[in-house]
C-alpha cells in the first residue's frame, strides 16, 4: 500500500483550491475586459494573488493627444472595475474594494478582495450579470421608439448610486447646443495631424485580425447625420471603410435620442473612476430594460475650453466626465476584445 507523507492530503486540497480561486479570477477578469473603453483601447491590466485581484492602468494604451491627463483612461477603468464588481458578485462573494490604495502607484487604481460567500445569489446582480456581452457602443440613428421617463429616471438612480448625476438635455436648445460642440470638437480634431495619427493607431484597416481598437464592423459609412446632429470620430479617415448603414439612418428623420451628461462634483482621478463605474451601472441597466444602447461624443470634453462650457452651462458647475445619446437599436455592432491571458498575471 502506497504511504502519504503526513500533511499531502492537505497539500492536495489547497492546491485544487488554488486552483478553483484562480479559475474564478479568470471568469471574472474576462467579464470585466468586456467594459467599454475609449477608442476600444482597453487600457486595464489585472492581477492576483491569494484573495486579491489588482487593476492597474495601462499607460501604453493612453491617448497621448486625446487624453493627456489620463482622464478618459480612467473611466475605461473604472467602468472595468464595475463590470468586476458585478463578475464576483455573481461568482458568490463580496467583493471588498480599496480605490487607489498607495499613492505612491498611481497606476494601481484598485484593490478588488473576494470577501465573504453571500448565502444566496442576488436576482438584481445576476440580470446585470447577464447584460455585460449583450452591451454594445453605437454609431448612428435609434430607432423612433422613445426611452420612457420611468427608464431614464432609474438610469440617473443607478448613476447615483455610484456618485455621479445624470442630466437629460431636455430641452431642444440644449440639445443642439451640445450636439453645436461635439460638431466644432470634431472640426478641430481633423486639423490636428497628431490626432489624425493617434485615431489610425487604434482604427485598423478592413480585415485586420487586431483585438483591439475600432474594427470597420463597428461603425456605419455614409450615415446621414442624425437630428440634432452629434457626429461620430471619423475612424475612416476617409477611406471610406465602415459597415452599411443600419435601416435606422435611412430614416426621414434619423433619431438622436436622448442626448445626456453625465458629471461629478470634483474632478480628480478618483472622480473618474468613479464616472466610469458609473456609466457602466448605466449602460448594463439600460441593456436590460428594453435593449437601450447608448453613443458616445466626448470630443467636446477632449477641448478644454468646451469642457468649461459645457460644465458651467449643462451641468450646473459639475464636471462633465462623458456625452452620450441613448436609445434603441436593432442589430449590434460587433465588437473584439483581446483574451484574458494578456491582461492578467498570478502574482508570485
């Protein structure tokens, strides 16, 4: 009869333990890279060890022009963190997080403890759960169909929740004001040629196998401008590259939406990150009630001074963290992401 060595038993079972936790930091690693980031850049890396998983920026995938402060860096991150968050909850634990934990790392955004096992699933967490691949970033028209008040009051709860305000542009002046400064943004974008070099980097060509940046299927060509209009960046470049347009911007009258801000009251790293988790609680709530999707147009935050404006005119003196339309589509963009083994690492 084979002899254990005393102790071997318990060896065992604390390896297929460590082996079970870092199968369930993987599940949840790779729930979290399907937040959306700026440009697809995917600007998050992950790593673990014993009952803790890091996030960290990764400073590479900063837009040098765009983004010198790191700012919508950060909200990629912190809508990363959130989508985690919601991963581990689903998992069975409560998460514990620490939000910049040393100051001497500024690059280690947070702290992410698998904290206690909850007796029982939350029903709320796993519809959210359920949203984190069905989301998807549009480019175009929505269709006529409203986002009903109920929804849109929800929406800006949820932003609560999470410490940042949600303001619907009510009123048509307001709308056409900002969609006004998206437009002027993306005009001062195009006679920047470092901006031009910065938005090829992360738009590739037709047939790229890239899993990263904007691929061709994830934006229409062509697409008559909706009403207001709030133009989309111009991954194209002029190559005309880009998907037909959807059925919803041959409309008389394309649909914008309803076009909002969303803002904090300070405006420091941890600000951002906490607009990111925020637009993330957001946009998985909207996913799930009636399939909302939502367009992004920070251009005009990309411009300092039409930043200022739209803080001290749109937000009532907050600061503006993103521009977004909202409402409903019919098919999806396609979207890629890069697999998990490139952005998590098991700490020695």
């Amino acid at each position: 009869m084979t002899r254990i060595a005393k102790g071997a038993i318990g060896v065992e079972k604390g390896q297929d333990s460590n082996d079970r936790r870092a199968g369930e930091v993987r599940s949840a690693v790779e729930a979290a890279t399907w937040a959306p980031s700026v440009h697809n850049t995917q600007p998050w890396l992950f790593s673990f060890g014993g009952d803790r998983i890091s996030l960290r920026a990764d400073g590479d995938r900063r837009l040098g022009v765009a983004d010198p402060d790191g700012r919508e860096m950060l909200i990629s991150c912190g809508a990363a963190l959130f989508t985690l968050r919601v991963a581990v909850r689903d998992l069975g634990y409560e998460p514990e997080v620490r939000v910049l934990p040393d100051p001497d790392r500024p690059h280690l955004l947070a702290d992410l403890y698998l904290g206690a096992r909850t007796r029982s699933r939350s029903d709320d967490n796993s519809r959210l759960f359920e949203q984190i691949r069905r989301r998807r970033t549009h480019r175009g028209a929505f269709k006529p169909e409203p986002v009903g008040d109920a929804l849109l009051t929800l929406l800006r709860q949820e932003a609560q929740r999470e410490g940042a305000m949600l303001r619907v542009l009510e009123d048509q002046y307001s709308r056409n004001a900002v969609a006004a400064l998206t437009v002027a943004a993306e005009n001062m974008h195009h006679l920047s040629p470092s901006y031009a070099g910065e938005l090829a980097r992360w738009a590739p060509s037709p047939g790229s196998t890239r899993q990263e940046g904007v691929p061709e299927s994830a934006y229409p060509r062509e697409a008559p401008p909706t009403d207001p209009h709030f133009p989309a960046r111009d991954f194209a470049r002029g190559h005309g590259w880009g998907t037909e347009p959807s059925i919803l911007d041959w409309l008389e009258e394309p649909v914008a939406g309803v076009a909002c801000t969303l803002s904090t009251k300070e405006d420091r790293p941890v600000d951002w990150l906490r607009a990111g988790q925020a637009m993330q609680r957001v946009l998985l709530r909207a996913t799930q009630h009636g399939d909302v999707a939502a367009a992004f147009h920070t251009q005009a935050l990309e411009v300092p001074g039409l930043r200022e404006l739209i803080q001290t005119r749109f937000c009532a003196g907050d600061h503006p963290q993103m521009v977004l339309r909202l409402g409903t589509v019919g098919d999806k963009f396609e979207t890629v992401r890069r697999p998990v083994e490139q952005v998590l690492t098991e700490e020695s």
